[in-house]
C-alpha cells in the first residue's frame, strides 16, 4: 500500500510541477514568505493530519481519493523545499511556482523592484518534463568566469637544468582592440550596454527542478555561455570595427622573459599573472609556462628523485672477471670515471655520487648517476679460448664456479627484467655438479691479474 502511495504521489508530483499553472508554495502552506523553519513545520504537521490519505474513509470514490492525494502531494512537496535552506533560497531566487492573481502580482512587484526582467521560461516538452523534471532557465550575467590561463610548454634539455634557462620566449596573444575599446563596433556606431547580459557578454542557465526519479529531491544547476545577443561583447551594436573585424580583440606577439631554475622538474610551471589573452568584459587571464624536459640519448631521469640520473654501460667478459676502467662523457662533456675492481655481472650497478643533477630549490647539492652495468658474454667459446683459460691454471671447478654465479645473478635479473638468451643458456650449463665449487669469497680481480700475470 505504501509503494503505491509513493509511486503515486510521485507522479502526481511530476503532474503537478509539468502543468502549465504553477503554486506558491507558501500558500500551500497557509504561511507568509518571512515565516521561520519552526512555523513551516508547525503548519505542515497541523495540515497533513487533516488530509493524509490514509484518513480518508473506505468507501471514498477514486476521483476523491486522487484529489487528496494530489493535495497532500502539494502540501509535502512544498514542506520538504521550505525547510530545507539552500532549497529555500533557491526556490525564492528562481520562482519555481507561483500561481493565482496575488502571487502574480507579488512575483511581478520583485522583479520590477529588480528593475529589468532577467529570467525567461523556456517550457519543456512534457516527455523532457517527465524524465528529467521541471526546468526554469535564468538568463543573466552572473557566475562569468575569468579568461582561462594560456599554457605553453618550454622544451629544456638535461644539460640545461644544470645551471638553469634564462630564455626570451615570443608568445601570441589575444588583446583587446584599442580602436573599439574591445566592443567590437566601429567607432560611428553607439557602444550602449547589453540589455539582456548587462554588459558581461555571458548568460547563466540555470535549471531548477525536482529529479524524476525522487520528486522529494530538489536541484539547481548553472551552465554558463556567451550571451546571443551581443555576441558576447557585452555591448550593442552595429556596423563591426574594421580593426579587429568585430571581434573585439587583436591576435599580438609579445616577448617574455623566463628563467627555469636549475634541476626544474618535468612539468613545473612558471606562471606570470595577467599576461595570457585578454577579454572586453573579463579580467586578463594568466600566463603559465611548463616546463618540458627533453629526453636524452643516455641519461634518464628518475621521478621520485629528479636529481639522479640513470644510465647504461656495456662491458666484455674479461673486463667482467678482471675489472674495468670506463668514461662516460657527462651531461656538459665532462668525462666520467667509472672503475670497478671486482667480479661484474649484468644490472651490476655503480653509484656516481654529485655527478646528477642540482637539487631543485637548493643548487649546492647534486644528485647521483646510477650506472647499470651489462656484461656482453660470448655466444661460444673457441677450443683456443677455452684451452688458453686452462693454461693459466683455472680448473673445471673454477669455471663452473664462474657459470654459477652468473646463473644466479641471472635468476635474481630475472625477477624484474627478462634475462637475453645468453644468459639463459649459461644458467642451464652451470648449475650441475657446482655446489662443491662454491667458496664463501667471490674471485676477486686482484686475484686475477697475479695469476694472469697482469700488472
């Protein structure tokens, strides 16, 4: 019984709200529009005793029976708006319903106290109506909003950030005409303010209703487009200015000076207040410059810390088991040492510590160069290799001890970075019978070179 009491006081809602004749919903309510929250509860409890429905006796006709539950749907609905304050003030702000001579009359006094009607009613189709509510569209010139910032990128390269950019940029911009004044109209013509905008050059559309699937709730809603008559300009007029071709504003060049701190991140910005484009009605927008860094050809940027930089170095196997010696040419063509004196193997990484770059907001610390070594193993082993590594007295054991490292390092590699082929085969090749060459120290290249005979 209740379900279909709600499901017809919902309809009878919507009903009531589609038809051409609106409702005070004060009068509704027997109150008089500066009656407080206390006074309108007051009244609605006294009212709804009276004609709930369910009150009515059994053997009351349909047509009866519709009329109450249309009168207590009325009586409900304007309950829930008037003590609910933000739908309080809306349904005074936009006249959601208003009926009968006196409440015309009243309507008609406010707005002639506004001075000039802002509001037009555009009616709904009823099937528009019935799926989304009743509407009622205001037409004026509040909530404009300011002109949007322009955004440009500044493409940087690593090598810049390292001491910062001071750059001269030439930018294009909208500004307003000097020959209209950014009216748009040639100078023989009148520049009289916009009657329906007021001279903002935009419209708010506002919607207020109750949403169709609850006729107990209640929304507004604002859209805001430039204004149909003037075109946005904010001004009538006639024949257009020749200068700006009625546009009201002129496309410039301008330069700006920009300077980029060093270590800037990706996607900093630099924003100059007031320098974006300019609008007749509107205040200036802003400028905001971002920066974006260019990718190098060997360092990459970390983005939790972009102060440290990360690269890649290849070295042989010899170099791998005796230790190397290599320069890297830095960001501004320094040359930088990396030296490693043990056992490598492939994503080995060395730390170049005060070789990154600055620390955004404190220049005098330097972040680091982390350096992924990868060994290049060789596809094969010719008898001659294999038989010169014999000669200077590496057994099988030593060789298998070698392999094993490798395929563990290998499996480790494995968990984040698929391991090349290469390794993948060593790793099959070394793991049988290798656990008795294990040694708890690994071979170190000072070892190597005493054996070898290298100095």
């Amino acid at each position: 019984m209740r379900l279909l009491l709600g499901r017809s006081i919902m309809l009878c809602g919507l009903v009531l709200l589609a038809g051409a004749a609106t409702t005070d919903l004060y009068e509704v309510l027997g109150v008089p529009r500066d009656a407080t929250t206390a006074e309108i509860k007051k009244a609605y409890r006294s009212m709804a005793a009276e004609i709930h429905p369910d009150k009515l006796p059994p053997d009351t006709s349909d047509a009866a029976r519709e009329r109450a539950t249309a009168a207590f749907v009325e009586l409900a609905l304007a309950h829930e708006v008037l003590t609910d304050p933000v739908r309080r003030q809306t349904y005074d702000d936009t006249g959601m319903s208003e009926e009968g001579d006196e409440a015309r009359e009243a309507r008609e006094r406010r707005e002639a106290e506004r001075g000039p009607p802002k509001i037009t009613e555009t009616p709904l189709g009823v099937d528009a109506r019935f799926r989304r509510g009743a509407f009622r569209f205001r037409y004026s010139g509040s909530g404009v909003r300011p002109v949007e910032a322009t955004r440009v990128p500044v493409v940087v390269t690593l090598a810049e950030l390292l001491t910062g950019v001071n750059r001269t940029l030439t930018l294009a911009r909208r500004q307003k005409c000097e020959t209209c004044a950014g009216t748009g109209a040639a100078e023989s013509e009148s520049r009289e303010t916009c009657g329906l905008c007021e001279g903002t050059g935009a419209a708010a559309h506002v919607s207020a209703g109750l949403n169709w699937r609850n006729s107990r709730r209640f929304f507004r809603q604002a859209v805001t487009t430039r204004c149909g008559a003037c075109g946005g300009t904010g001004y009538n007029r006639g024949a257009a200015c020749g200068a700006c071709d009625g546009a009201g504003y002129v496309d410039v060049r301008r330069e700006v000076r920009v300077e980029i701190p060093p270590g800037a991140p990706d996607g900093h910005e630099i924003t100059f207040k007031g320098l974006g484009d300019e609008h007749p009605q509107r205040a200036t927008g802003d400028l905001i410059l971002v920066v974006t860094v260019a990718q190098h050809p060997v360092f990459s940027r970390s983005e939790a810390a972009p102060e440290n930089l990360y690269c890649n170095a290849s070295v042989g196997l010899l170099d791998a088991l005796l230790g190397f010696d290599r320069k890297l040419t830095g960001l501004s063509g320094e040359r930088l040492l990396v030296e490693h004196r043990r056992v490598a193997f492939s994503s080995f990484t060395l730390s170049l510590r005060d070789e990154g770059l600055p620390v955004f907001g404190n220049a005098t610390q330097r972040g680091q160069v982390t350096v992924f070594i990868r060994v290049d193993f060789p596809k094969t082993l010719t008898a001659l290799q294999a038989d010169v590594l014999r000669r200077v007295g590496l057994r099988d054991e030593e060789l298998r001890f070698i392999f094993l490292l490798q395929a563990l390092y290998a499996y480790q590699y494995a968990q984040t970075v698929a391991p090349d082929s290469d390794e993948v085969v060593f790793a099959k090749r070394c793991v049988v019978g290798a656990e008795a060459a294990c040694v708890p120290d690994p071979l170190y290249a000072t070892w190597w070179r005493s054996t070898v005979g290298v100095s």
